[in-house]
C-alpha cells in the first residue's frame, strides 16, 4: 500500500519537507568531506617528514659510516614515504576541489573506487615498508652499527614513527573512503543523508 | 512516476516471478559461500604451514647455532602465523555451519562486521610480520649467519613465504566479507540477489 499525502484544510500536506533536508544533508557532507581532508593532510605531512628523515639520513665521513641507501629495507621506507606522500597530496587537492566546485575531479564512480582502492593498497604498501624497517632498525641495535653511530639509528628510528603514523591517518581515510563508496552504491551518489 | 503491473487480456503480469528469483539466489549464494570456504582454507593451510616451519626452525647442536625464538621478527612471524591459522580455522567452521543450517553462528549483523573486521586486522597483522621477517632474512644473508649455517635461512624463508601465501587469500577472503557487508547493509540481509 502506498502511503498517500495527506489533505488537511484544503492544503495537501507534503510528508517531506524537501528544501530543509537538503540542507542538512549538504552540512553534514561538508563536515565530512573536511574530516576527510584532516585525515588526508596530516598523512601526508608525516609520509613526507618520514621520508625526509630519511632521505637525509647519511652521515659525512667516509665509506666506514652507515648510509641509509646501503640497506634495503630502509629504501623501501624512504620510497614508500615519498609514494604516499604523494598521493595524500593528490587527494587533499581532489577533496578541496570537490567542496569549491561540487563535483569531483573524476566521474563520481571512478572517483570513489579509486580514492577506496589506493587507500588500501597504500596502506599496505606503507605498514610492509616500516615493518621492514622497524626490523631491521632493531637488528643494528643488536650489532655494533648503533653504538658507533647512534644518530643515525636514532633518526631512522624517528623517521620509521613518522611512518607509521602516516599509516595511522591513511587507515582512517581508508575507513572514510570506504564509507563514501558504500554511499555510492546505495544512493547512487556520494552523498550520505 | 511509479510503473504499475502490465495488464494483457485481463491477467495481472507481474513483472518478477519471485519463485524463479528466490531459487538462482540460493544457487548464486552457494556458490558464492563455498568460493569463500576455499579462500579461508587455502590462507588456514598456508598460515599453520608458516607457524610450522618457523617453530620446527631449530638447529640443534649447542648455543652457537641460530635458534628461531632469539629474533623478533621471527617470533613475529610464527605468532602471527598462528593467530590467523586459528581465526582461518574458526572462520571455515562457521562457514560450513551457515552452509549446512542457512543461518549464521552469531547474529547476523554480528557476523559480518566481525568477520569483515578481523579479516582487516589480521591481514595487516600478517603482512606487518612477514615484512618484518623478510627484513631479517636479507640481512642475515648479508652476515655470516648463513654461510654457516644455511638451512636455518632457507626453512625461515620459505615460512615467510608460505605466511605471505596465506596474506593473499586472506586478503581475498576480507574482499568476499567486504562484499557480504555492503550486500548486509543494501539489502538488510547477507544475501546478495
């Protein structure tokens, strides 16, 4: 049975009202679509700070000092850093696009399977990457490479955190991203009322 | 607009023949429940595979020889390999469960946020200990320690690759879950038409 619209005084009665929904609706996107934008950000400022620790992780003095690019895993941490970097940049300008024109940088299903789809294989990328890292940071500790050149196990140390905080924020706009894709394919929009 | 049934010569057309319908879901369901069985244990037979090798890694023959528990990253790898062998496990029972009875073991809302849920979790867990793993195993070779003795490192290789196997499906088993949710949360019910 279908419910019809009720007529009171002469006046039908709309169930909805429509303009007030609306409204609503577009508030609660655009506080959302800042979380977004929040979560975004701060993974790249500490993909990026991870990958500059990093990077500038050589001491001068001679072949005998540890370099950062010696070891594999510590590459895999600077390159994964930059990688994801990167693209948090990327997203944090598509989100700001999308709250001054309205309309994403992509087709709307593109756009939402993709900003899902690298969230996850990113934050894949980056947990291997430090994990990586994190294990053999804790080998040298073992060996006798940290107690000859501390400052160096030091800042790789630092640069790994950074790392893993980036992930940190990455998994939560890996949440958000997700949402907005089930969103999608509810609705039919990005949107969620 | 809404369609109304098509009315020919006087008989009421009803635009889906609900019967029909009902019977190819539970043949699309099946299907779809048994490609999920073979998922959860493949990643249960790789997993225990991974827990074994790495705790069997022993040598014996004095302290001198390298024993699997001195390092971090492999205790890392055989807990973690553990951990997801038991969840695989518990998770091939409940499917065979829902397969045999038609109804989940928790309730269902339950049931697919949890499976959904642990599947991430423990996906990352996973990889976060074979990186980890994968790390010590190069430099190690690096060292000495392989040249001496050489089957410790080939037995710990092969349990980080059996353990990044048991990774793959589980991460094809947390998209079939993922699939389950989205389809729980359109639908009302886990059932995918």
């Amino acid at each position: 049975m279908m419910r019809s619209p009720q007529v009171r005084n002469g006046v039908v009665d709309t169930p909805s009202p429509s303009h007030f929904h609306s409204t609503v609706s577009v508030h609660k996107l655009r506080r959302f679509n800042i979380l977004i934008i929040v979560f975004r950000f701060a993974s790249f400022c500490f993909s990026l700070a991870s990958t500059i620790f990093m990077f500038t992780n050589s001491r001068r003095g001679g072949s005998d000092f540890p370099q950062w690019h010696h070891f594999d895993a510590f590459r895999f941490v600077a390159v994964a850093g930059g990688i994801v970097a990167l693209y948090s940049l990327f997203e944090v300008g598509a989100s700001v696009w999308e709250i001054s024109r309205g309309a994403t940088v992509f087709p709307e299903p593109l756009q939402v399977w993709f900003d899902f789809g690298h969230d996850q294989v990113f934050a894949y990328l980056l947990l291997s990457a430090d994990s990586a890292g994190t294990s053999l940071a804790r080998t040298m500790r073992d060996m006798d490479t940290c107690k000859v050149n501390n400052a160096f196990c030091v800042q790789s140390d630092i640069s790994i955190a950074f790392g893993f905080a980036g992930f940190m924020f990455l998994g939560f706009s890996s949440l958000l991203s997700g949402f907005r894709v089930v969103s999608f394919i509810i609705n039919g929009s990005r949107f969620h009322v």
